[in-house]
C-alpha cells in the first residue's frame, strides 16, 4: 500500500514562535538556500536567499553548495531542482502547488501526441512534468525560447509545448513554424484584450508590459513582452512613471522595490475574482515554508531513470547561457 502524502499540519506550530527567527536558525542548521519565485507572497520573497524567475532560479538550483534546497514556488520548479541536483535534499512548502500548465500536459497523453510528429525536435517550455521533459530535445523558459528554438537547425520541424502562447510568441519573433500543444496558463489567460484597452485609455502614458503566456491579442498591444524578470528589468530601467503589468501580481513587489515613484497597474483577470494571482503558487506560506526547514517534508523524489532523460534536456538548455 502506497503511504499517504504529507500534509502540513499548522497545528503542530508552537504559537509562541517567531516564525522568522526560527526560519533564520533552520537555515543554517540544516545548510539549507532558500529560493523563491517572483509569484512568491512578499513575506516569502523577502527571506529568500534568492528571489528569480525560473530560469535564473534552475541555475542557482544547479549551482547551490547548499545540502538543502527549500524552493518556495510551484511543482515543476522543485522537481526541476531535484533533477540537476539529485544528491541535495529539495522540498517545498505546498507538494500540491502544481501549474495549469504542467497539469495538462501528462506525460503519456504528450508521448502518444508526440506519434503524429515523427522527426520533429521537441522544445518544451520549462512549465512541465520531468515525464514530459524527459520525452524533450530541449527545454526552454519564457527568457530564453527564442534563443533556444533559433538555436535548431532551421530545416528541422518543431513540436512546442505545453503553452500554445508562448508558442505563438516564439513563431512570431522567429518566423519558424511549430506544432503548438494546446496548453495554456489560468491566470495569463484571463488577461483579455478589452480589459487591456480600457486600461490603455485610462492611463495614456503608461508602458503596458506583458508575459509571453498571454493570448496573442494582448501581447500584440504590448511595449514589451518578456519574462518576469525582464519585465522587472524593464520597470528598473525606464523613465516612464507608470506601467500597466500583465501577469502574476506577485512581481509588483520586486518592482515597486525597484521604482518607489512608480505607479504600477496590474490588468485584472476578467472572471472569478480579479485578482491575477496564481492559486497554486499562493498555496506556500510562511508557516508551511518554516514546517519544511524543521521537518525536511515535503520532499521531491524523482525515479533515476526519468531524471536522468529529463536532465540532457535540461543541460542542452543550460549550456546555451
Ligand atoms: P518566468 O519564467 O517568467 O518567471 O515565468 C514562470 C511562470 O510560471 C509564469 O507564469
Ligand atoms: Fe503555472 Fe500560470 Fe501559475 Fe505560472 S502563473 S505557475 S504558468 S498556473
């Protein structure tokens, strides 16, 4: 029989603690880094050793001396850790912080689609199952999918997946044409067009940044398209005072650090509650985050053999800068 998956159980908190002081010690006791995503709550980001978007944190994943990789954002970026640092132990607050991205695209379903495309290379963007990386040519995130389709042969055919947006994206600044999986994120996905131009009038000056996983008719309004941290780059470095953002809200922190005298407009999502916050990577909490510094649970396992497949992948990734 199969165990029963750990739960973090809050109630085995002493109430007396103070959180932040018992993370600090932790931390060192069990040699451990912490890394969080941009998505992260403030309070996270801000005790983190490293706060980055996803390619910049499966390079600090890959590199760390740490023993232990505590990494405070989704699924697939743990997993990502655990498969270029096998030997490390890496947990994560929440085991259910999954991605709407990843969660749509399983691996055997992938590998039976794969059968109508015989002789295509397979870039598969970072938001995926170690199954699906494993069945890859090589793996892309949102900050460098250009460069990694441009780095194929251009007379070979091209399978993209999991995101159909960023893969229109990619077709756009390369000229290349891909299979497209039909995948798509829930939170970018609710940003629409009409919300973007009524935003658009009301603040005329404003640059209007997006994410790649937006539809096309949104990044097609854009001033800037990229990952999040070329969208806080953007934010850093320009003189305009206001800027409309298109994704997770969560990377207004980092920006608003960036650009105190910024007004920074985030698109509301056009259904359910508005808010563009990701569900799953809002799963992780202070008290969760200092649960697994003391117990080392959750913890990321992965089979040898499907790490192994979904490290070459990885590593031709890696090895592009
Ligand atoms: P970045 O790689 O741009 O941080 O994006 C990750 C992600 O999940 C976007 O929704
Ligand atoms: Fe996945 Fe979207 Fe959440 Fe990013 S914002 S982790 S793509 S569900």
């Amino acid at each position: 029989m199969n165990a029963l998956p750990y739960v973090p159980d809050l109630e085995t908190i002493d109430p007396s603690l103070d959180l932040h002081a018992e993370i600090a010690r932790l931390r060192v006791k069990r040699k451990a880094v912490v890394l969080a995503h941009y998505y992260q709550e403030p309070e996270i980001q801000d005790l983190a050793d490293f706060v980055g978007d996803s390619l910049q944190l499966s390079q600090a994943a890959a590199k760390t001396d740490a023993e232990v990789i505590v990494f405070c954002g989704v699924h697939f970026m743990a997993e990502t850790a655990k498969i270029l640092s096998p030997s490390k132990t890496v947990v994560i607050p929440d085991l259910d912080a999954g991605c709407s991205l990843a969660d749509r695209c399983p691996a055997e379903a992938f590998a039976e689609w794969l059968k109508q495309y015989p002789g295509h290379e397979v870039v598969s963007y970072i938001n995926c199952s170690a199954g699906v990386k494993a069945l890859s040519t090589v793996i892309c995130t949102s900050s460098n999918a250009v460069r990694v389709v441009e780095s194929l042969p251009a007379e070979k055919p091209i399978v993209f997946a999991p995101d159909r947006h960023l893969g229109k994206w990619v077709m756009a600044q390369t000229g290349r044409n891909m299979v497209l999986w039909p995948g798509f994120c829930i939170v970018h996905e609710q940003f629409t067009a009409k919300r973007v131009a009524v935003l658009r009038a009301q603040y005329p000056d404003a640059k209007l940044i997006v994410h790649p996983e937006c539809d096309a008719t949104v990044s097609r309004m854009a001033d800037f398209v990229g990952s999040t941290a070329a969208m806080l780059k953007f934010v850093a470095e320009r003189p305009e005072r206001q800027f409309i953002v298109g994704t997770e809200a969560g990377i207004l922190h980092q920006m608003q650090k960036a650009r105190p005298d910024a007004e920074l407009i985030p698109i509301p999502a056009d259904s359910g509650c508005n808010c563009s916050l990701c569900p799953y990577m809002k799963l992780n909490s202070i008290e969760k985050l200092y649960l697994c510094l003391r117990d080392l649970k959750p913890e990321i396992t992965l089979d040898e053999s499907t790490r192994l497949q979904a490290l070459k992948p990885l590593e031709r990734m890696l090895s592009l800068g």
